[in-house]
C-alpha cells in the first residue's frame, strides 16, 4: 500500500472512530475532475454548509467553502480549480493534481443550531502515461545534471543513455531516490539522449531529453585536457631547468680541478717599509750674484753694496793663498 494511501486510511479510521463521523471514498484521476457530494447539504433545515480539507501529507486543516442560504458563498481559498453546486452542496475539483489528495469534511449547520459531518477521502489514479512527466536539465561545474519530474508515486525509476543502462562509471550519480541524475566530469560523449523510465501499477512511462548544448561538454572537455597537458608541460620545464643548472655546476667545477692541478708560480713577498735609497754627494756650489745693471761709477757701486765679479775674485786669491 502506498505511504500516502496508509496515513488516509489512518486518518479515516481516527475520524470514524473518535468522532463518530460517517464518510466515503472517491477516486479521481490525475488531470481530471471530480464531484464530492455531501450527505447533508441538500437538506432544507440546514442553514449553512463549509466544506474544509485535511492534507493527506500533514494534518492541516483549511476552510476551502462557505455557502449561507438562500444564496452567498463565500472562497476562503484561491478558488480557479474549485466549483460549488449550489443545488446540492457539491464540490467539483478540475484539473486534478497530487496535492488535491486528502480528506473533505462537508460541516451541516442546521436552523435549530445542530451540526453534522460527513467525510468525504479524495484519492488519485495516477495513469502510467502521467507519472513523468518533463526532464529538466542543468549544467553546473563541469556536471551534468537531469531531474525527471513524477506526478504522483512509482515502483521503479530508471535512467537510460541513448536506450540502454547507464554505463558502470563512478561519474555517474543518483539521488532524490533516483529522481535526479548527476554526470560528473563531462565529456563530449556524455552529452547524448537521456531517458527517464517510471514503472507503477498502471504500467510503464517514459519521457526523453535530448543533451544538444555541446557547449558546456566540450569546454569541459577542453579543461580536462588543460589540467593534463599543463602538469605535464610544468614537470618538463622544471626537468630541463634543472639539467641546465647541473651542466653549470659540474663545468664550474671541473674548471676549478684543472686551475688547482697547474704548477705553481713562485710568490714574491713585497717589502713591508719602503727601502732608504743611497744619498748621492752634491757638491758645493758656489753662488754669484751677477748684476744686470752695471753701475757708471765704481765708488757708487761701493757705496751702494754693488760689486763686479772681478773685485770679488780679486779679494778670494788673498784667502785661497793663505
């Protein structure tokens, strides 16, 4: 039994057990319409009617419908899927979807103040052709991901690429129990005609999208080979650094093992002090004075401290002899 099935037929039996509450079951079918009909509605003592869900997923209550004789009705909820019979107090539910499901209480409010329930449990057939209904597709960091959209339950979902099973590679991921397809790392192949196959009790249901955008594939693809080559080009600049820097080392020295195995030169000390150099004789000289101007009269030469070069050797012969 369905998950949602089990908590009606709980609900249902703590209504009809605690409350005393009569009820009935309708069933509809997904995208279709349905008629609830009341027990009490119709009857001329009853003053008002309000029809009130309870959520088969949780145990909210809210007030769908008010109709107050002779004639106003009031829609408490948005109303464009809900249509009320005046006539015999029905609801008529179109266009039916998943969250229709649930319990409708029809509440009798009669003139004498007395009030009635009737219980009416909404449940929805869900054909195998309306199980999956679009697969919707996104990129994001380099993965592909694929959401298949279920309208109501299912028994077995599976994803196809180009027809078959999905190729046994950990780049491929399933979550949202089974719902949602992930393809990590993508490559060029991956972008291909994806199926989305649903099996219920009604049969089969299977809807396709095809991957077209190449774009993000092939950029993915291109990254791929980017963080491949790009290592590898980065090793072999290291490598041929490295050969360069060994050629240098083992030139430099074996040029200092070949300057150390050369004879060696004899080393000169150089003095410390600089050495005294011999002083040369210089012999006397003897200095004259020679005047340029050469006074007219000899006793003005002697008044004035003038002298010729004749009177002087004349008085040096007198000291020489002696």
């Amino acid at each position: 039994m369905p998950r949602g099935d089990l908590f009606i037929v709980m609900l249902l039996l703590w209504t009809f057990v605690g409350m005393g509450v009569d009820g009935e079951r309708v069933t509809g079918v997904l995208n279709g319409q349905v008629e609830l009909r009341g027990r009490y509605g119709h009857n001329p003592d009853v003053g008002s009617v309000e029809w009130t869900k309870y959520s088969a997923k949780n145990s909210t209550k809210k007030l769908i419908y008010v109709f107050t004789k002779p004639n106003n009705t009031v829609c408490t909820q948005p109303c464009q899927n809900i249509r009320f019979n005046s006539q015999n107090m029905s609801l008529t539910l179109v266009h039916l979807t998943p969250e229709d499901e649930g319990i409708y209480e029809e509440k009798a409010i009669f003139k004498n103040n007395s009030i009635k329930h009737f219980n009416v449990t909404l449940s929805l057939e869900c054909p195998a052709s309306l199980v999956a209904s679009n697969i919707t597709v996104s990129f994001s960091l380099g993965s592909l991901i694929l959401k298949c959209e279920i309208n109501c339950e299912f028994k077995l979902l599976k994803w196809l690429r180009n027809g078959l099973p999905l190729p046994d590679d950990q780049r491929f991921s399933l979550t949202e129990n089974n719902t949602t397809m992930q393809v990590s790392n993508l490559t060029s192949s991956d972008c291909e005609i994806y199926t989305c196959q649903v099996t219920n009790e009604n049969g089969i249901s299977e809807v396709f999208v095809s991957v077209t955008d190449k774009g993000p594939c092939q950029v993915n693809t291109f990254l791929r080979f980017s963080a491949i080559i790009f290592p590898v080009g980065l090793s072999l600049i290291c490598l041929l650094v490295l050969c360069i820097i060994l050629i240098y080392v083992c030139k430099y020295y074996g040029h200092r093992k070949i300057k150390a195995t050369s004879p060696e030169e004899p080393v000169y000390d150089e003095p410390i002090s600089p050495q005294e150099e011999a002083a040369t004789p210089t012999p006397d000289l003897l200095i004259v004075y020679q005047d340029i101007i050469k006074p007219n009269d000899s006793h003005q030469s002697e008044d004035f401290g003038y002298s010729t070069i004749a009177y002087v050797l004349e008085n040096m012969q007198p000291s020489q002899t002696t």
